[in-house]
C-alpha cells in the first residue's frame, strides 16, 4: 500500500457536547475535502436522548449527506453496572473511567444495548458499519454480542477488528488526556512521538474528544498536526472507506 491514510475520528458525538466540537468542525470544514468520523452516542450519561434533539439530528444528516460517516458509539457512555467487586475491576470502573459503559455486561444485556442502537439509527435512516464501545472497554459478553449484531467492524486505540470474527488490522491511533495542564502536556510529547514514529504507517487516526476542545493547547494542536499530516501526503477518510479499499477480504469491501 503506497497511499498514506489519514482519519479524523469525533468521540463522544452528542448533542451536549457539539458546542465543543462546533468550532473545530467548522475549521476544518473551511480547509475542505476531510471527511470525519463521528462516534455517536444515542443518549449521552441518560441526559442527551437524540430523539430529543431534531436540530442535532438534522446535523448529523447533514454531515451524512457531506460524506461523513457515523458510529455506534455504546448507548449511554455510562457505566451503569453493580458495582464492582475485584480490585482490578475497581480499578478500570473507578480510576481510569467511570464510562466503561460495555465493560462488565454479560452477553444479553449487551446484545439488548447493541440492539437499542442498531435501532436507532435504522429509525433516522442513518447507515451504521461499526461500533466503538465508551473507553473501548468490552467484557466477553459484548465481543460474542457484537460477533451476532451483523456490524462488520470495531476498533480500540491501535486496531481495526473486522467481524464476526475479530480479525485485526493493525491501525495506530493518536489520542490524549487532557483533562489536567500536566496531561495536555504529556499528551503532546506522547503525540509527537508516535507521529514521527509511524511517519511512514499506512494509516494514522486521530482520536479527538471533547474535553480537548475546551482549551486552546490540545484544540490546537489537533487542528495542527491535522494540517501537517495532510501536507504530508496523507489522504483524508473514514473508517468504512478505508477497509473498503485497503481490506478488500473484509465484509466491508
């Protein structure tokens, strides 16, 4: 694969955090021809229910209609379980999320909230190809759920699997925590690193959130090293786009 990939990834789309996000889509709707990735979430912590938000609906048909691509993105983004019970599992519920919304679900209540959003977007007519699970946490249950939901793909910070039978692609990823100044900052030297790192790779995601909108040093920076990488060559596209022409064996080819 000569060609160089590049993909714009919006975690934790809803209605809610679109004030974040606008100012961020606009610029790079202004430098043209990027198409992005947006994780949906059908009602954000059980506050955000998009059947309560026509404007943000016709927003996102909008960027449909742009050649954006949408993404079941969990149901809540909340971690709505018992509460745990192991020291290892207080520890992902407690202290690195408490998001992990499909992390301790066994297989039918996963499969129910696999179903709730699958649901949801065949009623706003919305194409739906993949599914990236809140903090890409996902108990075993939710892996044979999602092996019978009929999406073909999911994906943590450094690979693409294609279903049913989680076949990897190899796909590094960009992310940061920026919820503290000491974060945004380790963020960036981490960030660095793993660019030049896989300078050559065929595909680089950016993984944004909202929380890097709300200051100038992580916006920024998103907004930067998107400018640099397409000045570099990469092409601009989304996550079925990308396995449709460089995975022609997957069930999205």
């Amino acid at each position: 694969m000569s060609e160089r990939a590049l993909m714009l990834v919006l975690h934790d789309v809803a209605p809610e955090t679109w004030a974040d996000y606008r100012p961020f889509v606009e610029a790079v709707d202004a430098i043209g021809g990027v198409p992005m990735t947006w994780l949906v979430v059908p009602d954000f912590h059980n506050r955000n229910p998009l059947r309560a938000h026509p404007a943000f609906r016709r927003l996102l048909d909008g960027r449909l209609a742009r050649g954006d691509e949408l993404v079941l993105h969990g149901c809540y983004h909340a971690d709505q379980a018992a509460p745990p019970r192991t020291p290892k599992d207080w520890f992902m519920r407690r202290v690195y999320t408490h998001e992990g919304e499909f992390y301790s679900l066994d297989e039918d209540a996963a499969r129910e909230r696999l179903g709730q959003g699958l649901a949801l977007f065949r009623h706003y007519g919305w194409p739906l190809h993949g599914f990236v699970a809140p903090a890409w946490l996902m108990s075993p249950g939710t892996r044979r759920a999602l092996a019978g939901s009929g999406l073909l793909y999911t994906s943590d910070p450094r690979h693409f699997y294609l279903l049913p039978d989680f076949t990897p692609i190899v796909a590094p990823g960009l992310v940061w925590s920026a919820r503290s100044a000491w974060r945004r900052g380790l963020s960036w030297l981490v960030s660095e690193g793993q660019r030049r790192q896989q300078r050559q790779a065929p595909l680089l995601r950016l993984g944004l959130h909202p929380v890097d909108m709300r200051h100038g040093f992580s916006r920024d920076y998103w907004l930067a090293v998107l400018q640099r990488l397409l000045q570099e060559g990469r092409q601009p596209t989304t996550k079925v786009d990308w396995l449709r022409r460089y995975a022609p064996s997957s069930p999205a080819a």
